[in-house]
C-alpha cells in the first residue's frame, strides 16, 4: 500500500484531523496536571533546606524546559516550512510562539517569586535567569516581525528565517551569558550543584512537564485551525464549512 | 566576481560621502549618549572607569543599530536592490560589500572616537587600547548581524523599532565579549581569551550572516 505522506500538509484535510486531536490532547493533559500536582503538592517530602517554597519548581521547571522545546519545534517547523514552501508548516510555527512565550513568561515569574524566598531578591542576573529572558525577547521579536508583515507568505517565510538564525544563536548566547555570569558573580548562589532530587520530586516535575507538553499541542492545534480559518476564508472548504455549520446552528435554533 | 564586489563597495562609499551627514549623525549618537551617562550618574572619576566597557559597548550597539535602517531602504526604494537580486553575481557576495561600506561608515568612526570617550571615563591607558581593539573586532559582527534584521524589515511599517527588536538580543554576545576584554584588562587579567571569542564571532558572522541576509532579501523584495 503507497502511504501519501502530505495527505494531510494540506489545510483543508488538517483542519478536521486538528478538530479531532484537540480533546484528546486536552484530556491528556488534564489528567497528567490532576497526577502531577497531586503528587507535587501531596505526595512529594518537604525539602529539608527549602521548605514548601521548593514547590514552585514543579511549575517552573517545566515551563523552563517547554519554553526551550517548543522554540526548537517552531525553528523546525519553520525550516520545514521554508524547505518545502509549505504553508501549513509555517502555520504550525506561528500558531506556537505565542504558547512559547507564555511559557518563557511563566518561568520567569515562578522563578522570580521563587528567587525572593530562597535568594533574598526577586531578580538575580544568574545565567538561567538572564538567558530565559534572552528567549522572551527572540520570541518577542518573532511575533512582532510576523505581525507587522502584513502579507501572510512573506510573514512566513521573514518569521521562519529569523526563528532559524535565532536557533544558531541560541547556544552562542546561553554560553556567553554563563561565563559572563561566572565572571562577575561570587559562588553565593549555585544552582549548578543541584542537591539530588528525590525520586517522587522528580516523577512529579516529569508528570508536569508531560500536562504541560499535551497542553501545549491541543493549544497550538486549536489556533493553527483559527490561523487556517483566516488565511483561507476565500477559498470554497471554508465557505462549505461556515454555511455547514449555519445551517447546523439554524436546525438547533 | 571580485569586480562587482568592488563596485558595490566603492558606490556605497561614495553615495555615504556624498550624504556626510548620515554618517554624522552616527558619530553625534554615540558620542552623545556616551556623554550622558556621566551626567546621570555623576562625575567620579572610580564610578566612571568601572562602568566605562559597559556604557561604551552599548552605545557603540546602538549607534550601530540606529543606521541600520538605512542599509538597503534607499536601494530598495530606487529598485537598484533589483538589479543586485537578478545580477549573475552570488547575492551574499554584494551584501558583503554593503555591509563591509556600512561598517566602514557607521562602524569604523565609532572605533576611532571611542578612545578620546575612553579618556574622559578615566579608563587607563591598557584598557583604551583593548577597547579599540575589542571594538575593531566587534563592530563588522554587529554590521554583518544587523544586516539581516535590515534585510528581514525592508518596507514593513515601523521598521525603525522592530529592528532594535529583532538585532538587540543577538547581539549580546559581542557585548558580554567586548566589554568583557576591557573589564578584564581593568582588573590586571588578560583580554586575550575574551578577543578570541569576539573574533571568533566576528567570523562566524562574516561566513553565516551574508547568507542569511541574501535569503532574507529574497523574502523581503520578490
């Protein structure tokens, strides 16, 4: 049997396999949050050194990590986009910076409100700290370069180039920002030397981290099919499926 | 090949020469903003020296930055950026000489001004050299780097700022290297490793950058 590999790069046949994932990505990740918060908040000790404040970091830590993630998909999707002139790709990339920076936010703020207990202030210029603001600011920059574009293609494909130099950078600035970090600042804080985790610690932040993953798909899904509405308004799949479901909506009324 | 580099190069020059002002007004940049954090901060001589790297590098970026805009929008509005996009020559080949004019321009002069501003922040003589030094191997990244924000912004609406939005955060390596070797000199340590570093991503910048801003020329005028 011959698979047709782009069966469904088209947004016409996406559109409603998108619709249909959504509820199983949301449910999914309902149930990890309901899992990894009872463990985090229930099940996980108290840190011995930190107090309850620690559990913070099954929020931030997670976010930190899809913060990353997800601007490493976007860059593949935007390369992917670029590569094959797809459009639904470059869709996916753009339906994913906003996710991406709210994460980049979130990390960001627990880390802050988690900083304030433990370190005394609310911000610290320690290397992860700084370097996690460096990636709000690429995203920033990726969603006004899109949005100020106002034809779509070329929006694509501007976002998609400066999502890829954004991905060469990344390593060259988190390095830069750790020895910068290393030169100028005492060893007082040290969050290299991570004490070890225990083992419930660690299944709660995975768990989290899985909510937060599925979380992420069924969002992004959700707005590639808005951004799939919009850019194909003229075209006659979308015209069927608003009078479709007028029609649907007339029947129930 | 090398003939249509250096024809691009020399017209750039000389367009700049014609227009001196432009080029003016980056120097005026500089040197202004580096003449106000002493009058925010205040006149000791301590304070000063020790944060001269930074407020040098920073308003060495900015001055960079802000004639960035510049770098294709005449071009593009007269339709000679066309011309360079149907030319049999390589595209990056002909954004290297762009960028080589601008650096020339806007990045150049910042270098040769930026050890008399060194002077009045106190910096001893060791650390006004690598200044100079880290400058010269500095500035062509932020040019070559800037040059795809520029590429990327031709003819969108606020061009200006989304540039400043788009170049900033890459550009903070060259910052944290550049002043970096100065600071290091201040404080009796050697700068080398931190010129090796600038250097190096000066080069990779120089391999990677006119590529990248060829690309996004194509986006941006097709």
């Amino acid at each position: 049997m011959k698979i047709n590999w782009f069966k469904y790069s088209s947004p016409q046949t996406f559109y409603p396999l998108a619709g249909k994932m959504i509820p199983w990505f949301a449910w999914l990740a309902a149930i990890f949050a309901v899992a990894g918060l009872y463990i985090s908040f229930a099940i996980a000790p108290t840190d011995f050194q930190q107090g309850e404040a620690y559990r913070i970091i099954f929020v931030h830590v997670p976010a930190a990590w899809m913060s990353m993630v997800i601007y490493i998909v976007m860059a593949a999707w935007a390369a992917l986009g670029l590569a094959l002139n797809a459009r639904l790709s470059a869709m996916m990339a753009q339906a994913l910076a906003p996710t991406g920076a709210i994460f980049t936010l979130l990390a960001l703020v627990t880390g802050s409100l988690w900083g304030k207990p433990m370190w005394g202030a609310w911000w610290v210029w320690d290397a992860r700290l700084t370097s996690e603001l460096i990636l709000l600011f690429l995203y920033l920059g990726f969603i006004a370069l899109q949005s100020s574009i106002d034809d779509p293609r070329r929006a694509d494909k501007a976002g998609a180039l400066l999502a890829l130099v954004g991905v060469v950078n990344v390593p060259i600035i988190y390095f830069s920002v750790k020895w910068w970090n290393t030169l100028h600042q005492g060893s007082s804080i040290n969050m290299g030397a991570a004490p070890k985790m225990a083992a419930t610690m660690l299944l709660g932040m995975l768990l989290m981290a899985l909510a937060f993953w599925m979380y992420t798909v069924a969002v992004a899904l959700m707005r590639v099919r808005c951004i799939m509405l919009e850019r194909e308004r003229s075209t006659d799949w979308v015209k069927e499926l608003s009078l479709s479901v007028q029609s649907t909506a007339g029947v129930k009324s | 090949m090398n003939e249509a580099w250096i024809i691009v190069l020399k017209r750039d020059l000389l367009l700049a020469f014609r227009r001196r002002s432009d080029v003016a007004t980056t120097l005026f940049f500089f040197l202004i903003v580096s003449s106000l954090f002493p009058l925010g901060i205040g006149p000791e001589a301590a304070v000063l020296s020790s944060i001269a790297p930074g407020v040098l590098w920073v308003a060495a970026l900015l001055a960079g930055m802000i004639s960035l805009t510049r770098l294709f929008a005449a071009d593009f509005s007269d339709g000679s950026l066309e011309q360079m996009l149907i030319a049999p020559q390589p595209l990056a080949l002909l954004v290297l000489a762009k960028v080589l004019a601008h650096w020339i321009v806007c990045g150049l002069p910042v270098v040769l001004l930026a050890p008399l501003i060194g002077l009045q922040y106190a910096l001893p003589n060791d650390a006004l050299l690598v200044l100079v030094l880290s400058l010269l191997l500095g500035t062509p990244a932020l040019s070559l780097i800037g040059a795809i924000g520029a590429a990327l912004t031709l003819g969108v609406r606020g061009s200006g700022l989304l540039v400043a939005l788009l170049v900033l955060p890459l550009y903070i390596p060259v910052l944290i290297f550049g002043a970096g070797a100065v600071a290091a000199s201040q404080h009796g340590m050697s700068a080398q490793a931190h010129l090796s570093l600038l250097a190096a991503c000066s080069l990779l910048s120089l391999v990677l950058a006119p590529l990248a801003t060829a690309a996004a020329l194509r986006i941006s005028v097709e």
